[in-house]
C-alpha cells in the first residue's frame, strides 16, 4: 500500500523546555491531576449515591463529570511519565488513540453543554411540560447523543488520518493532536477528505453553540417576568453559563493559535495554550456546581458534618 504512514514514532518536542524544572513540575502536575480525579470522582458519587439527585440535571452534571474524567486521562498520565523521561516519544497509535481523546473530550463536553441547555429550556420555559419531554427514555437518548456523536465523529476522523503517508515525525505540542498530525501529511498525500470531515464538524459543533445561544435568549426573556423563574435561572443557569463561557475561551484560543499561531512565542506559554482546556475546566466544574446547586452543596455539608462527629 503506497499512502500509508511509514513514521511509527512521533517526537513531542514541547518538553524541550522543561528539562531544568522537571522534578517540581512532575510533582505540581500529580497533585493537580489528583484534584481533579477526587473533585470529579467525588461529585460522580455523590449523584450516583443519592436518589434525591437521581433527575435529569444532575444526570447530565455527571456525565459532563465523567467526561473530565476521560479527557484527562488521556492526557496527565502520558505526561507525568514523559516529564520523568529523558525521550519524549509516542508511537503512531498512541498519538492517534491520544489524538481521538483529545478531540472526543472536547466535543462531548460541548455536546454535554448543549443537552444541559435544553434541560434548562424546558425546566424554566416549558415547566408544565417538563416531565412528558424529559422522559426516562429522552434523557438516555441525550445522555447517548452527547458521547456517541463525538466519539463517531472523531473514530472516523481518526481513520481519515490513518490512511495519510507522513514525511515528519515532530509535534511541537505536550500531546497529540489530529490536526497537527494531518499537517505532518507528504506533500502528495490527499488531504482533501480530511478538510472536508474537518469543516462537517465545525459546522455540527458550531450548530451547537448556536442552539445553546437560541436556548438562552429564550430562557432569559421567561426569566426577567417571573422572580421564581429569575432565582431558578441564576441557581441553575449561572454554573452552566460560567462552565460553556470557561470551555469556549480555552478551545478557541487553541483552535486559534493552532491555525494561526505563531511560533515566536516562549514554549511554555504555547504548552499553556495547548492543554488549558485539560487545565482550567476539568477543576472548576466541579467547585462551582458543587457549590452552587442547593442539593449537592447541602449533600457535601451533610458530609462534611457527619466526618467531624
């Protein structure tokens, strides 16, 4: 077969770098990865324990739980070893596999997003109906629709990839990612289905922030008539409004500097750049839903209490 790839080792040379400060940073990356599977973890099994939290809400809280979980370790484990090796190499299937979870994270998480922003459509702006929508049924096709969409999408992606010739083996990234693998393609190679699945998926993800942009403006009309709808509005929406506003900003800046980044910047600040989606979002998720919405907060205090006596 003439268009497969002959590269099967890939370079990360983002750890150029951090030769000088290995030792502290594998030390500060492991706590911080530990934080996020106990904040993460902890809010998974407070919904799963809890019958009271057993409603569509706080299903879907989980699963955007869940999510975090699984994007990051596709990435921290694969890290915390590199920063303790002196090759920072990854094999052609694990850059495709890491490259699959990457992307899949990132998608569901918006897909997530997109289905919380319909429960709270119909919470506030359908209450009556509510119940006859978000069925037992409806919820597990939602729950469905945000993981299976992503993970289709990017296997087929992924196959796309994998049937491009490579003339380079060097990512100068920490990770992998399809697009910059894409890149690495011989100058032969036929990328022309790549771009077109490329700009489907943009087109499918931005339809999603759209969608969650027509659920709001609904949502805030029905609010400013009604002070309860108001107060459910600022107890329910405001965790979900902070959450979409923290992962927007983290992805377009990557997608951004990805596409049109320049490569003059310090390595640390474009390593910054490049995982700040496994960085910021995957801890302030948990902190503000769990303080924020009553019955998980009161949950951990009922905890937190029981522990001290």
């Amino acid at each position: 077969m003439e268009n497969v790839s002959v590269v099967r080792i890939f370079i990360l040379s983002g750890f150029n770098n951090t030769t000088n400060y290995r030792v502290p940073l594998f030390t500060f990356t492991l706590l911080y990865y530990c934080v996020i599977l106990f904040f993460n973890i902890a809010l998974i099994m407070i919904i799963i324990l809890n019958e009271n939290l057993h409603e569509p809400m706080y299903i879907f809280l989980c699963s955007f739980c869940m999510n975090s979980v699984y994007g990051t370790t596709g990435f921290y484990p694969k890290f915390l070893l590199d920063l303790l090796s002196s090759s920072h190499e990854i094999s052609y299937e694990g850059c495709l596999l890491q490259a699959f979870v990457m992307y899949s994270f990132a998608c569901c998480d918006l897909s997530i997003l997109a289905v919380m922003a319909y429960d709270r459509y119909l919470a506030i702006c359908r209450p009556l109906h509510y119940h006859s929508y978000m069925s037992k049924r409806r919820l597990s096709q939602l729950v469905c629709f945000s993981w299976l969409t992503p993970f289709c999408i990017f296997s087929v992606n992924v196959v796309l990839t994998s049937r491009l010739k490579l003339c380079g083996a060097n990512i100068h990234r920490l990770l992998c990612v399809n697009w910059i693998i894409v890149k690495l393609a011989c100058p032969e190679a036929d990328t022309f289905l790549n771009n077109i699945f490329a700009y489907f998926t943009i087109f499918l993800y931005v339809s999603h922030g759209f969608f969650i942009i027509w659920t709001y403006m609904h949502l805030v009309i029905t609010s400013v008539k009604s002070k309860d709808d108001r107060a459910k509005f600022m107890q329910t929406c405001v965790p979900h409004l902070v959450s979409l506003t923290t992962f927007v900003v983290t992805i377009v800046f990557d997608l951004m500097y990805m596409r049109f980044g320049s490569t003059d910047l310090p390595q640390s600040l474009q390593n910054f750049i490049a995982i700040e989606f496994l960085l910021i979002p995957p801890v302030m998720n948990p902190l503000i839903y769990g303080f924020k919405l009553t019955k998980i907060r009161n949950r951990i205090l009922a905890l937190v209490l029981i522990e001290r006596k």
